[in-house]
C-alpha cells in the first residue's frame, strides 16, 4: 500500500524539492526505509545508523507523535500520511555562566 | 533580513512575557523566499523550564498544517531569553534543525524587551535585520 510522507522543508533538498512522498510499507519504519532506499540523501536524517528514530526529529502518523504509538514498528494503512518535523529545542543553558560573570 | 508585522511582533512579546518565569517559545509562518513573517504561531513549551525550550510537537504539527494550507511554510522560531541577552546559546546553536529558518529571540532581562534575529548555519551565528511593518 501507499503511504504519504510529508517532509520538513530541511530535508525536501535530499528528496528532489519534493514536499511530499510516497512509499509502501505496513508500518512507519518500512515505508521510512522505502523513502531513504529511494532518496539516499535522507539516509541517517530520520532513522538513525542503528535502526532507531533520529531524536532530533519526531514523526507522525496523521495527528499522532508515533513515539506515543508503537514508533517504527506502528501499523500504516492506506489513507494514512507520515508527517516528519524536526524537534525544536534550545534554551539558555549558559545562565549561570552569564549570572557569575 | 526579516520581516515582521507589528502584530506579529507584538503576539510573539507577549507570549514570552506570559511564560514567565519559563522561557517561551513559537514557530513563524510566512514567506521563506522573502523572509516575510505573516503568521505567530505561540507554541507550548514542553520543557517548562527557565533555561530551556523545546517546543511542544503536536503544537509544531499544528502550525506546520495551517501554515503549508495557506500557502506559507514555517520559516522560523522564536523564544525568550528571560535573564540573558537576545543571542544564540550554545544549545541555540546544537539544536538549530534548520539552515533556512530565522531564529529570533526575545530577551526579557531588562525592562523593555529585545527581538533580534539570527541566521544559524553549519553551527555559524549572523545577526540579520529585523524590519517592522504595520501590517
């Protein structure tokens, strides 16, 4: 079945300029492989080299963060869509550095 | 340079100024040729901390879907700095997802709010303008 997989603007350039694609698979993680098999430019972005989701960014299987479903291993099905954000996240860490000076 | 309606200016001031004493956060919509900011997304921020940010996913997922539907993209990011200066911390600068986005900070140390804009690319910090327009 075909899966819809919307990309962040950051990773379109590794897939053509391409907003969205389309892969098979039963679950994310198969259709996340299908996609970097076929745009190795986004191979290491969203799975990391030992086959686990890359913490800087989430996924979504439609309106859910699939780290909150069963994550790669979560079931797709035919009218689902794969959104792929990066994780946004920062801070001043430095505070005290700052204060002390 | 960026480019941000008064409004915007003003939503993305405000929303830092209510998440005292945690540090906030938000995504902005607009044009990424341009770098016209035309919508403020306020995000929650899932860390709830002083010192840290992490803009609440589902909150992202929302704004990027509104965003994209209206024809815009997310070209940035803003938080505040609530005791530091408007510049990129060294988390800032780990963490920047993307080379394309504008990321803005809002420092609230003093009484009168800062907004500067920065450009973060391959862990390099450029401030660019930011321009104000009425609507």
């Amino acid at each position: 079945m075909s899966i819809l997989i919307n990309l962040p603007t950051v990773l379109r350039t590794h897939a053509g300029g391409a907003k969205t694609v389309s892969a098979d698979g039963s679950t994310v993680g198969e259709a996340l492989l299908k996609v970097v098999a076929e745009y190795p430019g986004l191979s290491g972005q969203v799975v990391d080299h030992d086959g686990a989701l890359h913490k800087f960014v989430n996924v979504y299987l439609n309106d859910d963060d699939v780290r909150y479903l069963s994550g790669l291993d979560t079931p797709v099905s035919d009218s689902d869509q794969i959104s792929i954000l990066p994780a946004v996240a920062g801070g001043a860490l430095a505070l005290r550095v700052l204060r002390a000076r | 340079m960026l480019t941000l309606p008064r409004t915007v200016h003003d939503q993305m001031v405000a929303h830092c100024l209510m998440g005292l004493p945690d540090e906030a956060c938000g995504l902005l919509g607009g044009l990424p040729e341009t770098g016209d900011a035309v919508t403020c997304y306020p995000t929650r921020n899932l860390a709830a901390s002083a010192k840290l940010y992490t803009v609440d996913p589902k909150d992202h997922l929302r704004a990027d879907r509104d965003c994209e539907a209206a024809g815009y993209s997310i070209i940035g990011v803003f938080h505040s700095h609530t005791h530091t200066e408007a510049y990129p911390s060294p988390t800032d600068v780990a963490q920047a997802p993307d080379p394309g986005w504008h990321y803005v900070l809002v420092s609230l140390r003093d009484t009168q709010p800062v907004v500067r804009s920065y450009r973060i690319i391959e862990g390099t910090i450029s401030e660019e303008p930011v321009r104000l327009r009425s609507s």
